[in-house]
C-alpha cells in the first residue's frame, strides 16, 4: 500500500469556478503574490469590519429586519497610503482608487487627480491620501515593478502639515500600519463591489400542485432562487425550510419572501435576499406562472485541504458532512449558522478557527472573522455583550499563532489586544474577579437552570487564559513591559481559580461563588476547559475525569457547542474509545434522523419535529451551525493526532489513537503544505512537508521502521522524529 | 431721542428666503419647536460629523483634492431611536428614515418595515432602529401628538437581546442620549441631502475681451459661478480672485476650475464647486461662446441681532465689514477662511463663537463647530494635532456655558470633555508640564522666529484654564468627584505657572522654560491672556501693561488671530482710547486698501501685491478670515461694555465706554432677547429683555435717572440695576 495513492486527496474543485473577479487561493500561495501582483489595499481591518456591517445586517426574520444589538463599526474615512521605491529607471504607474484622491511624490503634490504618474530613477516616496465616506478608502497600484500590496503603509493620521509648495512641517509621531488587503487583483472591481461567488444548482424534486410548487434541494444550502419564466401578475410568496415543516408552515417558517410580480413576458428572476434552506414552498396567486425553480448557490471557494478516512463507514459520513457544515459556514466570515443570525459570534467563530486548521487552513477567513468581532476603540462592551465572548476572542489569537506562527497580526493589533484585555481588567470587582455588570451577558452554554449569579469559575478560567495570550502577545510585539505585567497577572488569576474554586471535598472546581462562598454546584464548564488547558495537576486531572466528566450526575450538555471541549477533554485525557462512541451516537442519531448539515442542538429525546424547535418557536433552530462540526476537530487532532508543538508547525507532534478504528487515515494542512498520516493496528504511515514532528505511539512489540530511529520511552511507548518531506512506514503492534 | 426709534435694528431679511426645505430659525424660536414640530433626529454628535467631513473634504488647491491631515471620525452605522408615549386615544404615526430599519412597539417587532404604526392607548414604547453605512442613520416620525424630537432617546448600543417571540432578556447597561437634531423639518428631505441655500448675485461689472471676461462681483463673495447662455464645443477656464492681480495670474491663483464643453444649445452652467472670490478670469476657446456670468451666493441663513452704530463712519464701515466677514466664514460650521483651507480649526473657531455671541447668537453653529472639532473616540492626537486647539475646545465649552446657559449639551458630552483633557493629562512630561511630543504641533501663532522649544508658559495657561472649564462641567455632569479633582488640578497648574514662569525681573511671565531654566525671552501671548483669566494681582496687571502690552521692545504681533487677545487684554485694563486707534489704524488700514472683508494677516509695512502673499505663495493669503472680525467682539463687550456675569445672562454687565467716540449705540444678543445700549457723553440709555443687569460708569457730576436707584461707589464711579423689560435713561457727565 502507497501512501500517496491511499491518500484520498478531498479538494473541492469549487476554486476554479471563480477566477474572473476575484481569485481566492491558499494562504502560502497568496504570501507569494504579494510581492508580485497588484492588490486593491486599505487601512488593515477596515474592509473587514465594513463587510461585517454588510454581512451582519442582511439578516431578516419572516420578512422583518434584525440587525445586531451591539455597537457596529466603521471605516477610516481618509486614509494615506505611501511606499518608497529605489528604482534603476523612471516607471509609470496606473493608478485607481475607491474614492477621491491625491497624489504625491516626495510629499510634493501632483496637480489634479492623475491617473497615471511617472516616478523617477532613484530612490522616491509616492503618496496616495484618499478620502470616501460610504465605503473603505482603497487603492490599487500597477506599474513594471510598482504594485499595491502588503508592503505599503498606511495610517489615518499622517500629521503632515504640508502647503502646496511642498513644505512638509511635521510627520513625526503618525502611526503607519502594513495596508490590509484580501485577494482583489482586478482594478475594475473595487472592493466595494466583491460578492461571494455563486454557482446553478439544481432541484432534487419538485412537487408542484395548483398554485403552489415545494422543491426540494435534496440537501441542506445556502444562497438565492431563481424562478424561471416567470411570467404574470400577482402575488408570490416563498417559505423556505431547512425541514419539510417548516417550508409547510407559513405562519412559523422562519424565512420567508414576499413578491408583488407584474410581467406580461416569461423571464427568469434571481431573488434578492440568500436564504438557508432544503426545501422551498412557493405559493403564489392564479395569474401567475412559473416554468420552473432552481437556485444559485453561495460560496466562499477555498480548498478542503484536510481529509479523513476510516475503515467505519458512518464515521466517514459524521466527517464529510461536518465539512459541508463547516462550508456553509465558512463565508465572508466564521458565522454561527445560515439560517437564522448569520452573525459573527466570538464563541462559535473559536471553534470554526479550530476546526479550520484541520480542514482548509485557511488563515484569512480566521484573521477577517477576528477583526470584524474587534471592531475599534473604544471598547465599550464585551464582544457581541458577552463576557466569556471577549475571552474567545484573545484564545482565538493564541491558537491563530500556534498554527500559521504568523507574528504580523498580533503586532499589527496589538493594540487592539491591549485596550481589550484592559477593558475587561477594568471591570473586575473589589476581589479581582469577573462578575457580570450591567450590560454584560454571561452566557456560558445553553442549559436549562444554569447560574449566572455572583462569580463564575469559567469567566476567571478564560480570563487567565486571555492573559497568557496577552503574555505571548506582549513578547511578540516587543513589549516586555507589559509582558511580564500580564504574566503576573495570569499567574495570579490561576491562583485564585484553584483558592476560590477548587473543593477538597468535590475533588473538581465548583460552578461559582456567590456573597463570597463557594457554591455546591459543580457544573462540566470550567473542569473541561481546565484540562486540556493544562491547568491540573495530574491527580487532580484524574479526579475530574470520574467526578465530573464521567459522572451522570452533573447537569449533561446538550450543545454540540459544549460538547465540542467535552469530548476534546476526554480525548486529552485518553479517551478516544469513548469519544468514539459519543460521536455515533450523537452525529450518527442526526444522521439516522436526515441532518444533511449539522445543528445548533440535538436532543436524542425529542421526536420528530421537535427537533426544530428552539428559543420557543417552533423552527427557531438552526440545522447548519458551525458548532455542529466538532468531529473535524477533535478526529484531526485526537484520532490522526496531529497538532503544533510550537508556532506554525515549526516543531509538531502526531500520536495516532484509532479509538477502536481498525484503520484511519487522513491529512492535516500546515501553513505550507501538509501532514498525512495512515494509522491501522499494525502500520503507522507518516509524511510531513514541512517542521520537524514527533510520532509517538504504543505498541506491544518491539517496532520497526525504515530510514529513523525509533526511541523507548518504557510501559509500551515508543517516539521517532519525524524529518520533512521523508516518508516513513513504520510497523508495530497496537 | 427715543431710543426704539435711534436704534437700527441690522437684522439681514435672508431668513425669509429660505423657508422650503430647511427652515433656520434663532434658537430660542427652535427651542419652542422642538415640543411640537417634528424633526430629522440622529444620535447626537453624528450628523456634526458626517457633515464636517464632507465640508472639509471640498477643499482644493489650483484644482487639487486637498484634505485635511487628522484624523476624521465617522458615524455610529446602527442607532436605535426610543420614546415612550402615554396616548389618551390610539394614535397612527408617519415613520420616515435614512437607512434600512425595524420597529418595535413595547420591544415587539412589528412584521416588516411598516411605513405607519399604530400605538395603542395608554403607556407604550416605540423603538425604531436604522443601519446606514453611507450616511447617518436619521429618524423622523410624525403622528398628531407623537413627533421626533430632541426628546428622544438614543443608543448606538442597544444590548436587547431579543427573539420574535418578543422576548427581551437584557437592555441594562445600555447609556441612552437626546437625540441629536438641527432644524430639518421636511420628511421628504432627509439630512444627507441638505445644502446651505444659496440666491442669485449679479456682476458689478464685467470687462469682456476676446476669449476672455474678467468679472467683478463688487465685494468678497461666496458660491457658485453661473455661464449664462454657453455654448459651444472646447475648453473654459476659470481663474478666481480675491484680489484682480490673483485672478489675472492663471499660474499662481489658488483656485481654479478647468471645464470641457460640448454643448450645441446653449444652456445655463452652475459650477460645481463653491469658491471664495471677488473677481473671475474666464478664459475659453475661440469655440466657445459665453452670454453672461452671474453667481448663486451660498449662506447660512441666520439673522444678525448684533448691532453697533457711532458718531465715527470709519468705524461703522469697520464692524459693518467685520459683520460681512463673520457672515462669510459661519456656514455649516465656524470655518478659518472661505478661499484656501474652509476647515474647521479649534483655535479659529474660538473666536467665530466669541464674536457670534454678539452678532448672530447662533447657538447651533456654536455647538455643531464643538461636535465637529471633538469627533470620536479614543483620542489619538490633540484638535487639528495642535495642542493649544485642544485647549481652546475647552475654552469654547467654558464660554458657551456662559453666554447660554446650556446645561444639556455638557451633561450628554461631558464623557468626550473627560476622554480629551485626561489625553492631554496623559501628555504632561516628568514635571507635570505640557511638552510638544512627537505629532503634537505646538502653534501659538504665525510669529517669526516664535520659539516652541521645552515647555511653553502659553500652553500651561491654556490647560489650567481647560482644567477649569473641567471643574465647572463635572459640576453640571453631576460628577462630584471629577469636579474635585479638575479643581485641584487647575490649582496645582497655576500655582506652577506663577513658579516657573514669573520672573520678578522682568515683571512678566516669561515665554519658556528649556532643560529646566526659565529663558530670557518674553512674549505677549501667556501675559495679555493672563489678565483676561484674571490670573494676575493687581500689581502684576499693571506691571504686565506697561512691561509687555505697551512695550514696543517686546516681538509685536501681526496676525489679526493674536491681536483679538492683544486688543481684549488691553480693553480689559480700560485702554479703550488706545484700542480704539488700533482699530481704526489696523482695521482702517485695511478698508483704505479697499478691503470688502477682513484678512487673515495685514502688515501696513508691505505694499501693493505684497499684501496677497502668504506661505511663500503669491496669492496664500486669505482675504475673508474669520479671525479678522474681532471689533464686533471687542465693540460688544468692551465698548458697548455688555457681558454676561452668570450662566445665560441671569445676570450679565453692562459698562458703556465710549473710548475717544461721541457716541455709540447698539443690540447685543441674549438667549430670549436682547440688551440694547445707547452711550453718549452725558445720556445713558439701556433696555434689557431678560435677567437682572448691573449698569456700571463713570460721572463727574451726580447722575440722574427715572425709577431706579443710583449707588455711587465712591471715586465718580455709580451703579444701577438693570431689570428687565424696562427702559432706563441715565443723565451723566463723563
């Protein structure tokens, strides 16, 4: 058996579909072009929280607008972009912009507003101040060796007191970042005019009674519909369904559209709004026909570049259409679920960062979702209002840099970083702890009967965490000060977890304190998240493991949110077996009931349509919710056991754990290139493109391997460096 | 004499031109409005800065986009408008918005976006919530008792986390201000699509040449340049001048505009651009044809209830030219000039609301220039990156407090007066002094040679007098423990400027300290500002007079900007015989060089054309300055003697000086009416509508008046109360 023809390489071809406008490829090939093609650049995060906006507003309920109920961001109005170039010979360069504009060379400025400027042999600043108040100040430079990318800066504040004899007085103390910039090489399209690309899809059924058609799309998707020839006048009128239900009910479907057609001649119309469905019940009014539905679908064309395979077939379905939800999700940003919010969640979009390392790798969705959530200064709230949501988001920055090691964004936002953390630092009560102020939700999970009274153990934990991203940040950025300041004040917050909330007693952390007593609540939250955050020891580890996490007695989640850290808990801890079987069970009982996407929450007790209930209405759950794709996560990083040791894979670690597999395989993506791994009972198979890896496994017997050493470390365990580009078979006994 | 028949009453009847769209009216009559009359609402400070932004952005240099170098804010996107209501009877309201929005009546949203609503009988909420990216999110509702209104409330963070079930589970937190609202009562017009009104203006005269017309509007003017009758195929060129030479110099005009026809019929032609200008130098193709050229004048239409007439004509021409310039520079906003920048500068604008309190009165236009000028948080650089207009934002609040009475607008922006000073606090170096750091332009004023090095006693006067202006607002604010922080810490500054800066030998404050030593250098600035504040004792004052004011060894100053506070200070220690020959020198020196409006620098030394340059440009200088009115100030408040002594005129001086003139009469603005002066050397004559006045002079013999009591305080100086709404005629020798 070869490795390279066993590898079932699961790339959508979806890419090149999608080559006109916008060409959207993986990050390592993106880093190259910088440096030689022309990109539309802005003032970094200011596209993203403007396309935020756009996104996070296109949200509607049976017909009515719903836009987020916290503070939206905006753009830097007028924005200077400058680069200097040492040039052997004079160039031209074209330039266009998203906005009106001035130029200048050497702080000198060219009369008018020119297209095309020639800059001299030499060494030359060219300066591009541009000012638009409706969409983001943007600028696309294209000459021989001249081009708009990464490399230019920019600020909003140029502090340049120059008149127009060319007199500059003062441009010390502006802040020049690197230009933001997405994949937008065509100067024809502004970034103001980008859309998600879309593609025909057909109808898998079409039902069609008088006066009413219901299509079925044969699987869970996300974009518009199109009517063909229509013709006629009257009323028309679309539910839509993520179930048949809910397209069958008028009075409860959660989306619906509403049209007032006039048109004597047959035409085909595309609706306005994109909608999440499977089924679409149109009714509409006698005078009107319609030949026939189809509908295009919406799609943000990034590669799967993680795969996984197994000798359990339904495991194997559990993967790819957590990967499809996964896909449905993953658009302009990292969104809860299609259906209903289509908003930017810090808690959910944490987990699709997670599970995009193990799928597409794809570094700009994570950097876009987490600028968006940050918005700017101020801070005058918790993200989306949500304490833990604050904490997501400085966690979402410490995995970003373990994975993609990129530095460039954390010192670039550093100061974002900084006012954020202090916001939430500030709003600490009189003992140093998180307590919710007015304004703040303490979310946690859903579940029934949860408290949120007094001082919560999972806000500290989060909190300590956040801090140890601040640390990690801080050196990053070269602030050493403050490095050592929030080092101390991690330290500290840890100490405290374990002085106010661990009881002897319980052997596990309690859920809060309340009036300044531990309560006797223990709930799963805080213990979970301390294990695979490292903070047990490891007696203390094992105690929670039969106290907490294996025991019926404490309140059980329900969320695929909350088991996302569960299962990852009892996967850190050895569990795989049993993770195993939770995931049939669970995955499988949605499968086994249809789900062609996963949901926002599965109750194995509820019958037939009361799956579709949530919030008290009767469709209000969503089927397509990223949180529902944990299993990418967890058999990545648990099962194929891949992940970094240390920032953007420089060293890693694979510890394959088939969990009662007989075989798996599979690939993990790294920032350049990939880690495939093929584990059965007797043969481990890796190959690694890039880093320097440890295998480590169990075997009974003695193993063998061809072209490495493999080590004891004594009880049965055996580790082996793995080198790049080298494949290694080993053999062994499981 | 009677005195309602000897004052002239120099109210501008534009008003009346304007009554469609935008209907301006003095703020006491739009304070009545604002109970019935429905008006575009917005959250507050916004509009202000949408609006600043699209002004200063109309900037262009020889036809060059030219925009400012700080940074410029931008709205809240997403706002959420509340009022409650207790109806006797159902009521229907109109709903009308700039942006896409929702409506929730008791926090229930109401099923798609309902142009009409309903509200119930009884006591019931209604929310409107807008997004609007490209302009402010603007509301406007009108029913028959229920209208929007300043009473409003708004929120660009509404923290309702609610379901369609109508279900809200958290709207604490959320901080709630008045609505923001100018006067735009048209539902039909929203505030985006505002403009100043503009009337037709005809030539004074009009030299036509071959391919060339040199017109003549008369005076200065403003607006857009009208083609009558063009016609033609090739190019036009327009040069503007506010002298004859800059329009007769195509390569060095700062304004220009460049045209290309083709038009077979002729047609009309209004320039798109406004431009500042007396004279045109159009010059076009031999294909061109032009009938005539007008102009449509563009003007804030306000009324000016300021008044000042005298025995002297040259000084009538003086305050009837200064009222000219303060109408050209008060549009949208207090701008510096209307030619080169029409930006929006802090320490200008300090003077246009100085002045306005004696002419116009326009609180508006006050409060919109602060809203501007303050934008948003966080604070990244001082005002326009000049530490003193940082300070003079402050003195600004101080006076608008004074002169109006306004408590609302410090109560909803007191968090913007804390975000800035503690920024400028921040800034102080090892010694608690203010130190121009990197980006911080330290301006004082166009002075050759004027030193900014090490710590400048200037702008430590200026942040103790912020500091103040601090004490008294968190006062207002309810913020107790502010207050008494603001209070000590303006002790502490001007305890430190008498120590650092006095210097007994020369009996002044000197201009600066470098590396810790007070320098030899005195300069005015810190010294004539010091007797305005009160700071100095009476010795000091007087040493101050004789040492520095009317010492011509010490650097004289040339800009009418620092002569306002050069000619106040001396009028503050009575020298208004001497201010008043400086008027008529500097001033008059102006109008004898054929002056239509005031200049932003006058230098009786230079000749001809010398006289137009500025900045190293042949024509920089602007010719209609903002900062060249100030005898309305001084003419008001130290002539005609009236000012108020507590917040909003409650009480207020009147103290006639005639300074060398026979006699002088005039009205000076107050909240709800006016005060109306008559001075001559043996009649006084006084009329108040509003608060208790304190009528101060001077007589050689026993001053005679009817139903009132004279009290003489010893030294010929008497004192009488001035009430309101009664007419007092004083009998005195001067």
């Amino acid at each position: 058996m070869n490795l390279s023809a066993t590898m079932i390489t699961r790339v959508v071809l979806m890419m090149c579909l999608f080559l006109t406008a916008f060409s959207m490829q993986p990050v390592q090939a993106q880093q190259q072009q910088q440096k030689q093609q022309a990109t539309w650049i802005w003032y970094p995060g200011d596209y993203e929280i403007w396309l935020a906006n756009q996104m996070q507003n296109r949200r509607t309920e049976r017909g009515t607008f719903f836009p987020p109920f916290w503070r939206m961001d905006n753009h830097y109005v007028l924005v200077d972009f400058h680069k200097v170039f040492d040039l052997k010979q004079p160039e031209e360069v074209e330039i266009f912009t998203e906005g009106q504009y001035n130029v200048k060379i050497d702080s000198k400025m060219i009369n008018g507003t020119p297209k095309k400027v020639t800059i001299p042999a030499g060494k030359h600043k060219l300066n591009i101040k541009i000012y638009n108040q409706a969409h983001v100040p943007a600028l696309y430079v294209k000459g021989n060796t001249i081009v708009s990318d990464s490399s230019w800066k920019v600020t909003y504040e140029d502090k340049e007191w120059i008149d127009a004899s060319g007199m500059v007085s003062d441009q010390s103390g502006t802040e020049w970042l690197q230009a933001g910039f997405w994949n937008f090489t065509n100067p024809q399209i502004p970034p103001s005019q980008f859309r998600l690309p879309t593609k025909p899809m057909q109808a898998a059924k079409i039902d069609r009674k008088p006066q009413s058609l219901v299509v079925d799309f044969g699987k869970e998707t996300f974009g518009f519909v199109k009517l063909h020839g229509l013709k006629g006048t009257g009323k028309v009128s679309l539910y839509y369904g993520e179930s048949l239900e809910e397209a069958m009910s008028p009075e409860t479907t959660e989306t619906l559209d509403h049209l007032d057609i006039n048109q004597p001649q047959a035409k085909d119309l595309v609706l306005e709004g994109s909608r999440a469905f499977r089924y679409v019940n149109i009714q509409y009014e006698p005078g009107i026909t319609i030949a026939d539905v189809s509908m295009l679908y919406e799609y943000l064309p990034v590669a799967e570049r993680g795969t996984f395979r197994c000798n359990d077939e339904q495991m194997n379905k559990i993967w790819d259409v957590s990967a499809y939800t996964m896909e449905l999700t993953t658009r302009e940003f990292f969104i809860d679920g299609i259906k209903r919010d289509r908003w930017i969640w810090s808690g959910d979009a944490y987990q699709s960062y997670l599970m995009n390392y193990y799928l597409a790798f794809d570094s700009p969705s994570v950097t876009r979702t987490l600028l968006a959530l940050r918005g700017k200064d101020p801070v005058t709230s918790h993200i989306n209002t949500i304490m833990d949501y604050t904490f997501y988001w400085f966690m979402g920055i410490y995995d970003y840099y373990l994975y993609t090691g990129d530095k460039t964004f954390i010192q670039q936002f550093y100061p974002r970083m900084q006012s954020l953390i202090e916001f939430s630092l500030d709003r600490r009560n009189k003992d140093g702890l998180m307590e919710g102020l007015a304004g703040d939700w303490v979310f946690i999970d859903w579940a029934d009967g949860l408290s949120k009274q007094g001082e919560v153990s999972f806000e500290q934990l989060l909190l300590a965490r956040s801090l140890e991203t601040m640390a990690l940040s801080a050196e990053i950025a070269g602030d050493q000060q403050g490095a050592a300041r929030y080092n101390k004040l991690a330290a500290e917050m840890k100490k405290k977890l374990f002085d106010i909330y661990w009881s002897d007693e319980k052997q596990a952390l309690v859920h809060s304190r309340v009036e300044g007593k531990q309560t006797d609540n223990v709930t799963r939250y805080s213990n979970m998240f301390a294990i695979f955050f490292d903070y047990f020891t490891e007696k203390q580890k094992q105690a929670v493991k039969q106290n907490v996490l294996l025991n019926d007695k404490v309140q059980k989640i329900t969320t695929p949110y909350m088991r996302f850290y569960e299962l990852e808990a009892l996967c850190a801890m050895g569990e795989q077996d049993y993770v195993l079987k939770e995931m049939k069970d669970y995955w499988g009982g949605m499968l086994d009931l249809g789900a062609t996407s996963f949901w926002e929450k599965y109750d194995p007790n509820e019958k037939g349509a009361e799956h579709y209930a949530m919030y008290g209405r009767e469709f209000g759950k969503s089927l397509s919710h990223a949180w529902g794709a944990s299993p990418i996560y967890l058999l990545g990083k648990y099962y194929l056991g891949v992940k970094p040791l240390s920032a953007g894979y420089n060293t890693y670690e694979v510890v394959p754990v088939l969990g009662g597999l007989k075989w798996m395989e599979g690939t993990v993506p790294t920032p350049n290139g990939d880690i495939k791994v093929y584990c059965s009972t007797n043969q481990i198979k890796v190959k690694a493109d890039e880093g320097t890896g440890t295998l480590r496994f169990k075997s009974k017997s003695k193993p063998k391997v061809k072209g490495a050493k493999i080590i004891s470390k004594g009880n049965n365990e055996y580790e082996m460096t793995i080198e790049k580009g080298k494949e290694y078979v080993v053999s062994y006994k499981s």
